[in-house]
C-alpha cells in the first residue's frame, strides 16, 4: 500500500486520474498533507511547501481550511448519524437547511418565491435536475413538445450530459460530444458591463421568437460565466431574460453554483438585476467547501404544474440526497456567513485584486476583469498550465490556470498581504505562460 510521498505520487501517476487530464500523459501534481486556514501544506518534493490557495477549492472553500465552527457542525452530527436514506424518511438538518435556503431567497423578489427546495448531490446533478423540473413544468401544462432550452454562448453548467447540451457548443470543453447531445438553443454571448445591451438583447428575443413553440426554459449562469471563460457581462441581460421568460411561457433557470454566497459581491448574483428566478441552483459555496452539496430551487407554481404531469413525481432521487453531514455544515457555513461581516470581506479582496488593472496591456495579455472576490488576466495565447503553476507556487501560491486565463477565486477571509501576493504570483504565472 503507498505510504510514503513518494509513494503516494508514483501510484497516483500511474492509476489516478485527475480532472481533464490525461491518464497516459498526466500532467504534474502536488501532495497536499494538511490544510488550514487559507494555506495548503504539501508533502513530497514540495514538502514544508505552504501555498495561500487563490483557488477556494474550485470556488467551494470560501472560509478556508480547518475552520472551527465547521468542523464542530460535523463532529455534532456524527453523533446522531452521517448518513440516512431520504426517500420515505426525513431529519432535522435536511429540514432546517431547506428553510434557510427558502428565507435567503426571499429576498431575490416578491413577485415570486422560491419556496421549494430539492437537495442534491453535486453542481451538476442540480443542474440535471433544474433541467428536468423545467421538462416537467411544460408537460404539466399541456406542452409536451416543449423540449429545447434557450442560452447563451461563453456557458459553461457542468459535465453530465444535460449539463453538457447546454455549455457552449464549440468554445466549450465538450465540443466532441455536440453530435449525440441534445440540441439547444444558443444566443450569443452578453455584453460586458457597460456594453451594447439593446443591440444583444434585439438578437436574444429573435432567438426566443424563432423556437418559441419548443422551447421548456432558459437557463444562464447569472452576471459570471464561470467554466466556461469567466466572463463578466451587464446586469440588464438578466432583467432581458426574465421579459423574455415571461413573454413566451418559459422557465428562467439560474445556475447560480459559482456565483452564489456572495463570490460576486450580492448573495446571489441575480440580486445584482432585482430578477427572480423560477428555478435556481446553488452548490460548491454552500457546504464553505466540506462535503459535496448543492440544491434547486423552485416556485410554487413550477411545483404544481410539474406535479401536474404525467409522472406526477419530479423524476430524480439520489442516494446521498439531503445527506445529514453535509446539510449540518452547510447550515454552519450560512452562520458564519452572517456572522463573519462576508461583503465587507468580499469588497476588500475585490480591492485588492482590483490591482491585476495593471496588467492591462502587457505583453500576451488580452483582458483584465474583476467583480467581487473574483480576478481574471485573460491571455491572447493559451496557457502553459504547467509552467504557470510552477510559477505561482514559487512565489507561495495555488493557482490552476485553464484555458487561456490564469485567474483566482480566494477564500473571502484571504488577508490584504496574501491578495496581494496572489496578485504577484499571477503576474510571474501570466509572464510565463
């Protein structure tokens, strides 16, 4: 059995596979021996190594590591139980989490309320079941044939099937699965904030009115697309597609997993445009990176009329559905967000990464964005991911470019010192890259 780092990489080298890598060709990877509160430990060649994670666990770990009040929120559960069915059953933390979720929604709108939750198991099976609760609304309401969904180009909603027909088709990162996924509808991609809104929002409603007879839903990351190029665009698109749901019938899905909990700088990014969804989706924040999470939800009238169909049931139950660990930190994650002051934390990383500005016109470097705890150098080349996190570790920081971006998404209890030397390591990586 692999005990030793040295150990523990070769294995995983050779039987491991890691996200988008190759099995045959992986890239490299660091052992990560302990992590705390914003800095990961790493073992192995690396070994005394610690790096301030710009990272967040892929967005997730926005308290950072080993944070107190979660790890007592997992210890006090563990006493009662880890895991229970819930089909047939309830419990307590599944129940207590689906009304803090419905209470912060609350705020989103009054026309609407969000008021039904159903809890799943990762960003991509929200999705999935977003898109099902959507199919089955229309059934519902005599529309059978009601089965496409309208987006926009730049998106990115996860890796499942489901999730993939509604990434972008060929910018994306599943353009070799365009030919057995479904087909959807793509409108082009917003505008950054401050662009022209009226010339997009002319050519989304053509989209709209050209499928309008078989089309179920729309469904957009809201304000940031996140997987799919970390783009930022105006808050008025939002208010466009919500007049336009409104006007043909169809259900607005917000995929809120990467922008929820405050990242943008509003608890939810669709507070930034006063819109309400009719579905929304929110994980990776939501557990403050634990344990895999995320919930839907949606209106009331969604609810009756996809009861209404033919099913009668919403179609979907995973086995780890509302597991009982993962819904006490996550309550725990939502305490510590309102009692931890998040939006003066978001605004004052978004400050400092507001620095990367400076990069604007260097060499290779195409774009600069920032909006809440986010900062994004986008490159006129694509990155040499190695030799970009080669650099940002050399100067005491994760990172993981993708694409052509070296970006970041620190935790929101990052230090003024430690943005500013995520910024330095960007500016080594994006030199490099």
């Amino acid at each position: 059995m692999p005990d030793t780092p040295e150990e523990l990489l070769a294995y995983d080298r050779g039987h491991v596979w890691h996200p988008y890598t190759s099995m045959t060709d992986p890239t490299p990877v660091r052992l990560v021996e302990s992590a705390s509160g914003v800095r990961l430990h790493l073992a192995g060649p690396d070994g005394g190594t610690e790096v301030v994670d710009g990272m967040s666990s892929w967005w997730a770990a926005i308290h950072g590591y080993a944070v107190p009040e979660l790890d007592a929120a997992v210890r006090r559960q563990l006493d009662d139980m880890a895991h229970v069915m819930f089909g047939g059953l309830t419990h307590g933390p599944a129940v207590r989490l689906a009304e803090r979720l419905v209470s912060l929604a609350a705020p989103l709108g009054s026309d609407r309320r969000l008021e039904h939750v159903f809890l799943a198991d990762s960003g991509s099976v929200s999705v999935e079941v977003a898109l099902k609760m959507v199919l089955q609304h229309q059934r519902g309401l005599g529309h059978p044939e009601r089965t496409r969904m309208l987006t926009v180009r730049g998106g990115y909603h996860g890796d499942t099937f489901g999730c993939m027909s509604v990434c972008d088709p060929v910018g994306g990162m599943h353009s070799m699965f365009t030919d057995v996924l479904p087909q959807q509808v793509f409108a082009p991609q917003p505008p950054p904030p401050g662009g022209d809104v009226a010339a997009w929002a002319t050519s989304f409603r053509a989209h709209a009115r050209a499928h309008a007879d078989e089309l179920a839903g729309i469904v957009v990351e809201p304000l940031l697309q996140g997987a799919g190029g970390m783009f930022v665009y105006d808050a008025e698109c939002l208010r466009v597609m919500r007049e336009v749901a409104d006007e043909h019938g169809l259900d607005l899905v917000l995929d809120e997993i990467a922008t929820g909990f405050g990242r943008t700088g509003t608890f939810f990014a669709a507070e930034a445009a006063g819109v309400t969804p009719d579905v929304m989706c929110v994980g990776k924040a939501l557990t403050g990176g634990y344990l895999s999470l995320a919930a839907v939800l949606c209106t009331g009238e969604v609810a009756r009329g996809l009861s209404a169909s033919e099913s009668g049931v919403l179609m979907h139950g995973p086995t780890y559905m509302g597991n009982p660990l993962a819904c006490s930190v996550a309550a725990a994650s939502l305490d510590l967000l309102e009692t931890s002051d998040w939006r003066s934390n978001v605004a004052r990383v978004g400050a400092g990464l507001a620095e990367l500005s400076s990069l604007r016109g260097a060499p290779g470097v195409a774009d600069v964005r920032t909006i809440g705890a986010v900062g994004v150098v986008q490159l006129d080349h694509p990155v040499d991911v190695v030799k970009a996190t080669d650099a940002a570790v050399e100067e005491g920081v994760w990172l993981r470019p993708f694409r052509d971006l070296v970006y970041t998404m620190p935790p929101y209890v990052t230090s003024d010192e430690d943005v500013a030397r995520i910024c330095a390591a960007i500016e080594r990586a994006v030199a490099v890259a």
